[in-house]
C-alpha cells in the first residue's frame, strides 16, 4: 500500500483502468478489446522475432557450407594464369589476418558414365594445401583427398553429382572439356577418363550436385594451362574478408585481381537481405494493426469513462493530467504485449530445432524439400539488436496510438459530461 499511495493520481488510475473493471457489461466489453490489442501486439512480435530469427539462421547455415568449399577470398591475375603463385602468397600470408592460401586451376566440364551426363565445375586443387583454405577433406564420406596424385587422374565428386551419375568408388568417368582441337571431322572436345577417388558431401545442394576435385596438375593438363588460375586464401574472420581483400589489395605486387566472398556471391546475400527488409515490413503492419485496436479500446474508454473524467477536472485535475492517465493506459497495454511478444518469440527461436521436428511429425510433412532448398533442418539465429528493434517498434506504436484518444479525453468539458448524471 505503501507504494500505491506514493504514486501520482494519474498513475493510479490508469493502471486501474488497465484493469478495467466489471462492474458493467460495457466494461467487460473494453476489458476484452484491450486483451484482444494486447495478444495482438504480442503475436506480431513474437512472429517478426522467430521469422527474422530463422531468415537470419538460414543466411548463417547456407553461408557456413558456401564458405566450406569456396574460399574467403579469391585472387587471379589480369593475364589469366599465375605461373609465380608462391611468391603471390608468401606475400599475402605477411597479412595477420590470412590464415592459409593454396592455388587453384578450374573450368566447366561434362562427366558421363553411360548414359548419365551431368555439367560440372572442376577444381584443380594440392590436396596437401587445400586444407588451408577449405574443409572439403572433413567431408569426404567415401575414399579419400589424398588419392588425388599427379598424374593419377582420380577424381573427387559431391555426393549429389555422384548419385545423379550412378558411379561408386573406383568406376570409370569420362570427362569433356571445351579446350579441343580441330580435325577433318570438326571441332573434338578434348576428354579424358577419371577415376572415382572419393565422395564428399558439404551440406550444400549446389556444390553437391556441381563440384568436383582433381590434382592441379591434371586440371591443367585437362584444360590446357600453363600455371595454376589464381589463388585461395583464408582468413581469421570471414566477416572482415572484404576489408582484408581492400588492405591486400594495397599490399600485394602485380595486375591482380582480388575477390572476397560477399562480392562472388553479391546477387544472393542481396535477395536474402532484401527478403528480410520486405518480411519486417509486412509483419511490422501485424502489430500497427494491433495498435489501430488499441485506439478503438481507448475512445471506447474515454466515451464511457466521460463521468469520470469530468469529476477529476472538477476536482482540479488538469487537461494534462488527464491526458496522462489514458497515455499509462494504453501504454501498458503496449509494455504487456511487448513483453510477452518478447519472451514467446525468443523462447520459440531458441527451441525451433525442436518445435519443427515435432510438427513435421506430427503432420507427417517435410517443410524444406533437399531437392529444392538448399538445407533440409530449419535453423535459427536469434540476435538481440534485433529483438531490441521490434519491441522499441512494437512500444513507440503502441504510445503513438494513444496520442488522439488521450487529447479527446482531456477536451472533455466537465458541464456537459455531468449534464445527465
């Protein structure tokens, strides 16, 4: 009681009127809009939280497998070989932040066995390096990397392309590539036949059904090279590759070309970020719709709490204070549903791996299809600047609306309200 009777009056009822009594059905009716724009905010915000968290997980899972296979960045020469790429990367490893560097050779291939002809890219890779930039080794499921010797000819190929060619560790491929020459008969591919050394598997559709390991120096054989294309480099924090790739290209000596991740893959991150911008957008509209309720439940307050408010002015009560006491009102209502809509949204992103699984078996459905998405598990990564950001939005709209009910109350002229009490 103590700390009731330290409260300003305007405090006191307001948050009586939150409470709403029930002494009329007509109050019980304002009671009930009150909790109906309540849930309504904290339906929109819990719903923007797990969707932003699940958008924001989905982007982290299919960028972790991007960067399993490719490299954090990527540096070529202007003349399209780079015959001297040791001293290339002595240079590149003086940087701090670059952790590892191995040179490549690839190109686009066709793999037939039989009848089954798949498009493929092949990279040329040192199997004793290539750990230094990728986790490819870690992945192989079947055989091994190691198997890939000069001159041997063997092959690695994801698990997908492996499938869809119906081969098995030790059969034959044929592999076609465009570096040909011309004979009396026409234009002849240039092919040649690789054995199956190993199969890996990223998590990654794409690369899955796309991707394939050969030595270098069969690559450039293959495709007619003289020197490796470029190099690959890891660094410490794949978040800061794009300033490494600004401070390298300072640094490093030669007509170089330099590419980091989020360049070689700029049409996708920009979709995903666009998706997210455009998802914020329309689940923010949910809880502005919740807010527009919250006006309605505050005009019906000040229509029939008119009596009451005369009394207050009466007793001196100012316009001011008058508007105060509807502004607690509707802002707790806000505050509540802000608060739930938090606390279930958070609790629901930190448990998705566990909800989606029990509801995909309950309905006996599978939400994200392998050969369609690229990830088969709903993922989740809930950040906090985000949380903040919706439940700041979700409270400066639920203030906002009541702004005009709060001024009707406080014009209410006490003569006329009282007139036919």
């Amino acid at each position: 009681m103590g700390i009731g009777k330290n409260l300003p009056f305007e405090w006191l009822v307001g948050l009586r009127y939150t409470r709403a009594g029930r002494r009329s059905g007509r109050n019980s009716f304002i009671s009930f809009i009150s909790l109906i724009s309540m849930a309504g905010i904290a339906l929109g915000v819990a719903a923007l939280i797990v969707v932003l968290s699940v958008m924001n997980g989905f982007q982290k899972e299919v960028r972790d497998r991007m960067l399993s296979v490719l490299p954090h960045i990527e540096i070529y020469d202007a003349t399209g070989s780079m015959p001297d790429w040791q001293a290339t990367a002595r240079e590149a490893l003086q940087n701090p932040e670059v952790r590892g560097a191995a040179p490549y050779a690839s190109g686009q291939v066709m793999l037939t066995r039989d009848e089954d002809i798949r498009p493929a890219l092949v990279r040329g890779i040192l199997p004793q390096q290539e750990s230094n930039v990728s986790d490819v080794a870690k992945q192989i499921k079947a055989g091994s990397l190691a198997a890939l010797e000069p001159g041997s000819f063997n092959i690695v190929l994801g698990s997908e392309l492996a499938r869809s060619l119906h081969v098995q560790l030790g059969e034959k491929v044929m592999m076609y590539a465009p570096q040909g020459q011309l004979t009396p008969a026409g234009f002849v591919p240039r092919s040649r036949q690789f054995t199956v050394a190993g199969i890996f598997e990223a998590g990654h559709n794409e690369y899955d059904s796309t991707l394939a390991f050969v030595h270098i120096d069969d690559a450039m054989k293959m495709f007619r090279l003289e020197a490796p294309s470029g190099l690959r480099l890891r660094v410490a924090d794949m978040q800061r590759a794009p300033q490494v790739a600004v401070e390298l290209s300072r640094q490093l000596s030669g007509n170089l070309f330099i590419l980091d991740w989020s360049k070689q893959n700029r049409t996708w991150f920009a979709a995903v970020q666009t998706e997210k911008r455009m998802m914020f957008i329309i689940l923010a509209l949910i809880i502005a719709v919740a807010a527009f309720n919250l006006v309605s439940t505050l005009v019906m307050t000040v229509t029939d709490k008119q009596s009451d408010i005369a009394i207050l002015r009466t007793l001196g009560a100012s316009p001011r204070s008058i508007m105060k006491i509807f502004i607690i009102q509707g802002g707790m209502v806000g505050l509540l549903g802000t608060a739930i809509g938090v606390g279930l949204g958070v609790l629901v992103a930190f448990n998705i791996d566990v909800i989606v699984p029990f509801i995909e078996h309950v309905l006996g459905v599978q939400f994200l299809s392998k050969d369609i998405y690229l990830i088969t598990e709903l993922p989740s990564d809930l950040r906090w600047p985000d949380v903040w950001t919706i439940g700041s939005v979700a409270i400066v709209l639920a203030f906002l609306a009541t702004l005009y009910p709060s001024w009707r109350a406080a014009n209410v002229r006490p003569a006329e309200a009282l007139r036919y009490e």
